[in-house]
C-alpha cells in the first residue's frame, strides 16, 4: 500500500470482502451474538461511511500525534466497525479512541503490574520478530500504558492496540493483538498486517 489511492482500495476491498463474507451464511458460518442490524443487511456493509480529513485531524489534535498511514486510511474508508471476529464487538469510531491508559485502566494495572512488567527488558533480537516464529511472551509490558486503543469488546477479553513506541520508517505503529487465551501479546508491523491476520481468523485459515 504505497500511495493514497492504493491504500483506499486494498482497504475498501478487504472490508467489503469481510461484510460479504459475514453477512452470507453460504461463505461463513461463523456465529454472531445478535443478528446485523437491518440497514448493515441492505446495505452489506459492516461499517459506517469514512470519517472525513477534518475529523481524522481533530482526533490527531487531541491525541496529540499523527497516526500511523495504515489506520488513518482505515478511519477513512470506515470510520469504525462492527465485528472483525465473533470475539471483536466493534472497532471504535474516530471520536472513541483513545489511549489506553484512559479508556482502560484496568487493561493497563493487569499489565503493569505483571511480573513481566519489572523484570529483565526483552532483547531486541527476541522482540522484533513478526509472524509464526514470533513468541507471543515475547513482549514488552512497559509498553502497555502508551498504546491507542481502537477497539471495544465487553469485559476486554480480546483487545486491538497501536503502539508508537515501536515505529517503522515509513511510520506504521506496532500494532497488538491482546486475549485472554494468550499467554503475551500477537504484534504486527502495521495495522494493515494485523487486520489481513484477524479477516483469516475469522475465515478459520488459522
């Protein structure tokens, strides 16, 4: 996704792959909780229209930092989302997010509170490793209060979270997947890569 133009079609397409699969229960026999809402049936799309430049820059303003490509360009294409999985009620709208540390103090005390989050700094050459070989214990707990948290699942059992602390050269924030069932955190180079992940989960390719 190397231009503006590429990123809101490869992101238009994927959601639009997503709502078709979710929505027919030919393609996808995953269960939701409750039934879509009528207007997400007619329309076949899970999410909302594009937050517009003005309301992506207001969100920056108030965090005070610019967002990383991936996810601004998915604000814009969708401002928020409903179920990514059975597990992900929603993607939070561009007015919602926020950083951890205020949206979910709780996330972050279990964090900081963990062992991990005062014992020895795990080595770069464990951290920075993406994909099957990667260890999910393999994190960095410190991290944790710093995180943007763009998702909203009820009692927090499964968490999507960005990360400035760990920033590629072409901008993209780390980005975390957070479970209960897991035994650390799943971290991917970019928004992008995380969200292609979650759609073969949700495909049961993994």
């Amino acid at each position: 996704m190397s231009d503006k133009r590429g990123q809101s079609d490869a992101w238009r397409e994927l959601l639009q792959r997503w709502s078709d699969e979710w929505l027919d229960p030919v393609l996808h026999e995953q269960e939701r909780t409750e039934p879509f809402p009528e207007d997400v049936r007619r329309t076949r799309w899970l999410g909302r229209a594009g937050a517009s430049l003005d309301e992506v820059g207001a969100l920056e303003d108030r965090l005070g930092t610019v967002l990383p490509a991936s996810y601004r360009q998915f604000l814009l294409t969708s401002d928020g989302w409903l179920n990514t999985t059975s597990d992900v009620e929603r993607l939070l709208s561009a007015h919602e997010v926020g950083w951890t540390q205020d949206l979910d103090p709780d996330l972050v005390a279990v964090w900081t509170d963990a062992d991990g989050a005062t014992g020895a700094r795990i080595a770069d050459e464990e951290y920075f490793v993406y994909g099957e070989a990667q260890d999910p214990v393999s994190t960095r707990p410190e991290y944790v209060p710093h995180t943007l948290k763009i998702s909203y699942t009820p009692e927090a059992t499964e968490v999507y979270l960005l990360s400035p602390c760990v920033v590629s050269a072409d901008g993209e924030w780390e980005a975390w997947f957070v479970a209960h069932w897991l035994p650390g955190v799943v971290r991917y180079q970019s928004f992008w890569d995380l969200m292609n992940d979650e759609y073969r989960r949700f495909r049961g390719d993994w």
